[in-house]
C-alpha cells in the first residue's frame, strides 16, 4: 500500500483576504444582469395576494414592497370571465386604485358580476415596475361573508317600530317578529330598504313583542343568519293614564267653552236683529209714539 501524503505551502492571510473579495465581486457582478431587464432594475413584485369580503364590500390586500427612504406605488388590474375566456391579454385597471400608495384596493366597484375575476397587482417607483403578481385563486363575489343587520326596537305607543342597518341598495331584510308568550305567533315581513323606521303592526298596550332580522342578496342567492331577537314592552298603564287625563282636560274644556261661546253668539244674533234705540238727553220731551213731539213751553 502506497501512502501519499500532500503539503501546501504557507498561505498569506492577505491573499486569503484579496481572493475571498474578488469571489463577493464576482457574484454581485453576476447577479446584476439577472435583476436588470432593457437597463432598468426591477422592483420585488407584491405578495401574499387576497382578497376579503364582507357584506358585498371586497377588499384586495397584498404585502407591501419595502424600499428604505421610497414611497412605492402600487398599480391594481381585473379580468372578467369574459375577459379571462375570450381575451386573455386584456386586462383593466382597477377604478380606484390605479395608482395608489397603500397596499390594498376597494375592488367593489369593479366586481359587477357573480362570475370569477383574476386580480394583479405591480409595484412602480420611478422608472423601476414590478413583475405582476396575480391572485392564486380567482375571486367570485358569492363568496361573500353576510352579517346579520344592525337592529333597533322601539313603539310610539300604538305601534311596533323597528329600524335597520342600511348597508346599500343591493340588500332586502326578513324580519320576524311575534308577542312574547307562550305558543305565540311568528310573523313573517320583508323590508326592502335600510335606514328608515318602519311599523310592524299595531301592538297592544302592556304587551312585550321581540324581533330578529336577516340580510338577503339577490343578485348572489343567499342570506345572513339571524341577527339577536330584540324584546321591547309597551308601557300599557302610562298611556291608559295619559289619555285619561287628555280627555278629562278635553271635556272640561267642552263643559266651559260651549256655553259661553252660546252665550256670546246669541248677544250678538240679538244686537244685529233687535237693536236697542237710545234716546238722547238733548231731546228729553220727544217720544216715539204716535210719532208725536211734545215740547215744553218756554217761561
């Protein structure tokens, strides 16, 4: 068996030092034309794309592109089905957001359609742009997350009330509402609108009453679940007590005002019919009957 055995000469840390600096020179020089595309450096594109929806408002979201001391502008781009289908290379600017300066997009204007939707979105600062990023998966609006309306209760002493979150004009509400009691009732009312008080039915003094509500969307099919029931009572005894005292004050009215508007009316029938002659005291010797005058002698 042969053994061979190598030595290296002394090696001068200096020359280690200049070797290992040409090796990290080389590679930055390499890695130059790999990030330079017609001369122009390229941005890192936006990642971690998504988009979250609630109650038909759908909000695109990414991962902002960081540069020390630069303000980076994001530009966002859709395709329709139509589009994504039979023109592939078309896409269209987002209406909001093209471009803006935070790293996310109100897309809701721009999805009109329950259909699927691609999404992009690029990075510019200056000359320098981005690769596009595209959203993994597309989105459809029937994705959506439906909530339960706001609810407020109340009466205005003969009616039950109610009065719901307004959350756009694509949106109509079932409201069930029914007396609080055993066995009692569910009713069953559909509110097209938002906003506005709305009366239920004609509720009976003292009663208690509940309501709950949920949202519903046509153009995509579907509803919320049902929001909390909402309980309010009619305070039956106040308002007995009210319209007690409004008619006792009513009919003392009646009692002192009719006479004396009677009273007042026949003085005045008997002034414009039977008037009262008044003779003066100038002409103290002349009567009127058998229109005669009889004055006295003169002394």
């Amino acid at each position: 068996m042969f053994q061979v055995k190598l030595s290296l000469p002394n090696t001068d840390p200096a020359m280690v030092l200049d070797v290992l600096t040409s090796c990290i020179m080389w590679f930055f020089y390499a890695l130059i034309p790999c990030l330079l595309i017609d001369g122009v450096a390229v941005l890192p594109a936006p990642q971690n794309l998504s988009v979250q929806s609630t109650n038909m408002k759908h909000l695109l979201t990414w991962s902002p592109v960081v540069v020390p001391g630069e303000i980076i502008d994001y530009s966002v781009e859709y395709q329709g089905e139509y589009e994504s289908l039979y023109m592939s290379h078309i896409w269209i600017p987002s209406s909001w957001c093209s471009p803006t300066e935070n790293p996310e997009c109100d897309i809701t204007d721009d999805i009109t359609a329950t259909v699927l939707y691609n999404l992009r979105v690029r990075a510019t600062l200056g000359s320098q742009t981005s690769a596009w990023s595209t959203l993994k998966h597309p989105f459809n609006r029937n994705s959506t997350i439906l909530t339960p309306p706001g609810l407020e209760v109340s009466n205005d002493g003969f009616h039950l009330v109610i009065k719901l979150e307004d959350l756009g004009p694509q949106f109509e509400f079932l409201v069930a509402y029914w007396r609080r009691e055993p066995g009692a009732k569910e009713h069953i009312k559909m509110v097209r609108n938002g906003g506005v008080p709305v009366l239920l039915e004609t509720a009976e003094p003292g009663a208690a009453y509940c309501v709950k509500a949920q949202t519903f969307v046509k153009a995509i099919g579907r509803h919320s679940a049902f929001s909390q029931a909402e309980c309010v009572k009619l305070q039956g005894e106040a308002l007995s007590l009210a319209l007690a005292l409004f008619a006792f004050v009513g009919f003392v009215l009646i009692l002192v005002v009719v006479p004396f508007s009677i009273w007042k009316m026949g003085r005045l029938l008997q002034y414009s019919c039977c008037p009262v002659v008044v003779i003066p005291d100038t002409l103290p010797g002349v009567t009127l009957e058998g229109v005669s005058l009889v004055t006295s002698s003169w002394p």
